[in-house]
C-alpha cells in the first residue's frame, strides 16, 4: 500500500474545506452535488444523477460515478451529501490540528470527511489506476431518514459489496449492528370552546396528548432500545380557548428483532386508550413509519473481513460495534445489498462543537487506499 503523498494530503483539506463551505440541508443539495459532479468531471469521471429529486422534492438526486472497467471485481463507496440544518454560513477553520467551525454552526464533517475523502479517491485512481473497479455514489437527504438512498435503485450497482463512512467514532470501528428505527406521529383532534364560559363543552386535544405521554415508554429501555418523545405542538396562542388539535412526534429504535414493533405496539394503545377516555374523548390519527431496518453482522461477511485486514494494515486495532443510530448501509442492505458501514473518525456530530482532526482524514483516506488493495488481492 502507498499511503496518501503531501499533495493528496493537502488537496485532501482543502476540497474537505470548500464541500464544507457549501450550504446542503436535506433536499437542499443541489450547489454541493453540483461541485462535486464538477470535480469528477474535470477528472475525466462520468457522473450519473437518478430520479430521487422528483421522489423526495429535493434539488438533487443520488450521484453514481464508476472508475475502472475490468469488469471484475468492483467495490462501492458511500457518503451523503446533505447536512441538518443550521443557521447561518459555515466557516470552516483548522485549529489545533483539526477543523471546526468558526461560528457557532455545525461543521459538516458528517458526512463532507467522506464526500472530501472518496473524491481523492477518485483522483488517484483515475490517474494511477485501481486493483478493483470502483462506484461512488454520493446520496441525498440522508439525514431526515435515508431518503435518497431508499429511493436509490440499487440493481444499478455493479459492485459486489460496499462501504459506507459515516459514524462519528474513532477509526477501526465496523458497526456490525445497527438498529431498526421506527417513527410515529400521532395527530389528535378534539373540540374548541371557550375556557373561562363553556370548558365543559370542549374536547382538549393537549390534555390527551399529556395523558398519553405520561404512560410512554421513553429513554434507554434496555442495552438494545431506546424511545424518545420528539416534540409536541398544539393550541392557540390565546389562553382562553380550549386546545382542538395537537400533534406529537416521536421514535423507537432497538437492535433486537421485533421489539421497536412491540414498543410501538405500547406507544399506539397509549394514544388510543388516551383518546377514548370518557370526560375527554377526541379523534385520533396515528401514522407508523418504519425509517429503515436493523441488521447484525459477523466477521465472516466479506466487506467486515475486508474492513478488518484493511484496518489491521493500516495501524489499527479493528472492532466490531453496535450502533443506535441508521445509515445508508441500513437502506441499501434492506434492498439485498452487502453494505458496511466504517467510523472515520469524526467527533460531535449535529452540533456546533463539531470536529474532525486533520490526521483522521489522512488516515481514512489511507483506509480507503489499503481496502482496494485488499480487495484487490483477496
């Protein structure tokens, strides 16, 4: 394996820093997917753009590129291109030996480290070639719950198996778990009266709502599952009419099969017992969306055998984790594609304290180098 030179290093930073200068909440892409189309154009890298713009009501779709064409062996990289929102420009600036945001906004380290490192990628190996064919694929509206990526047709992929970098955890950590995640919303319609002359003639729908909540299950419920009520809105801005409609959200997540569905089983008998109560009976509207499902991995999956003899290569002691949260492997294993997802190394994720050192990107850019050399030989 030769590791990234000074220049890659350097051209490596620098393209981290531009991607992260430029503004792309969820649905809200097209200016970045359009610098990073640019980029592998001007390398001579065909980039193909699906239909999950129209899908999702987003400014761009999923960016597919291939490089190589020995028509053998053929790995796929993975990052997103959206961010959360958040106020303001961001300014990124290198301190102590790392990026951060100069403001008091998010950085964008989550998931523009990836995007920065696989288009590097990209350069070497359409100057220098690669061991393996490769296909990167940039996906939207990650972030609101792997939309982009369920749109994605993944029978389009002529890779055999893929990587996703997206957990912000030290470098060598495999997620060789993750959970199924489940959101629900529950719109509750009760009646309008005047509070101080007829209350007895309304029907709160906040009061419901508070019944309900208070019975939930929230929190960690075990090693495996968490729930969480998100937020609640309702009423009128006056104090003096009793509250018609409100509306909560929330989810479930677990790593054991079948219980987020049995959590949310408890969440649905909640709401309904909550609206059926006789001094405050209102309408109830429950929607269940499954966000994308769980899946376990061993280190007998090619990709996780890859990722650990890569790692291993490169200076790290790999391990094998569980994580809480999703990622676009989730949507793409679901669709029957072998996808792994590895840490790269960033920190704080959604927050303003956000950071990612200089040296974790050099050295997922090197991961990413010894992972197609293992690939290549094995």
């Amino acid at each position: 394996m030769r590791v990234a030179s000074e220049l890659e290093v350097r051209r490596l930073s620098e393209t981290f820093a531009a991607l992260c200068a430029i503004p792309s909440p969820s649905r809200g892409e097209g200016a970045v997917a359009a610098y990073v189309r640019s980029e592998l154009e001007q390398i001579g890298v065909a980039v193909v753009e699906d239909d999950a713009a129209e899908v999702i009501g987003g400014q761009s779709g999923n960016l597919l590129a291939r490089i190589g064409e020995r028509g053998g062996r053929s790995v796929l990289f993975c990052a997103h291109l959206d961010t959360v929102p958040h106020e303001g420009a961001i300014v990124p600036v290198f301190v102590n030996g790392g990026w951060e945001s100069e403001g008091e906004t998010i950085l964008g380290a989550d998931n523009k480290a990836a995007v920065a490192v696989f288009l590097e990628l990209a350069r070497r190996a359409k100057i220098e070639g690669a061991p393996v064919d490769l296909e990167l694929c940039f996906t939207v509206a990650e972030e609101p719950g792997l939309l982009g990526a369920n749109a994605l047709d993944v029978s389009e992929f002529r890779s055999q198996l893929g990587y996703v970098y997206d957990h912000a955890t030290p470098i060598g950590e495999i997620i060789a778990g993750s959970p199924t995640h489940i959101r629900w919303r529950a719109d509750i319609r009760g009646r309008a009266a005047h509070a101080g002359i007829s209350p007895e003639d309304g029907r709160s729908a906040i009061t419901t709502a508070a019944r309900a909540i208070a019975t939930l299950p929230d929190g960690r419920l075990d090693d495996l599952t968490t729930a969480n009520v998100a937020r609640i809105r309702g009423g009128v801005a006056g104090t003096n009419v009793v509250p018609e409609h409100c509306q909560v959200d929330g989810e479930v997540r677990s790593l054991e099969d079948g219980r987020a569905e049995i959590i949310t089983e408890r969440v649905t008998e909640a709401f309904q017992d909550a609206a059926n109560e006789p001094d405050c009976q209102c309408d109830l509207d429950l929607t269940i969306e499954r966000s994308f499902i769980g899946y376990r991995l061993g280190e007998d999956e090619p990709a996780v055998a890859a990722a650990l003899a890569a790692l291993e290569a490169s200076g790290y002691e790999p391990k094998l984790v569980l994580s809480g949260g999703g990622s676009d492997a989730n949507a793409f294993r679901a669709k029957g594609f072998p996808c792994v997802n590895l840490a790269n190394g960033t920190q704080n994720p959604h927050q303003s304290s956000e950071r990612v050192a200089g040296a974790d990107l050099e050295a997922m850019l090197n991961v990413t180098f010894a992972l197609i050399d293992e690939l290549g030989e094995n």
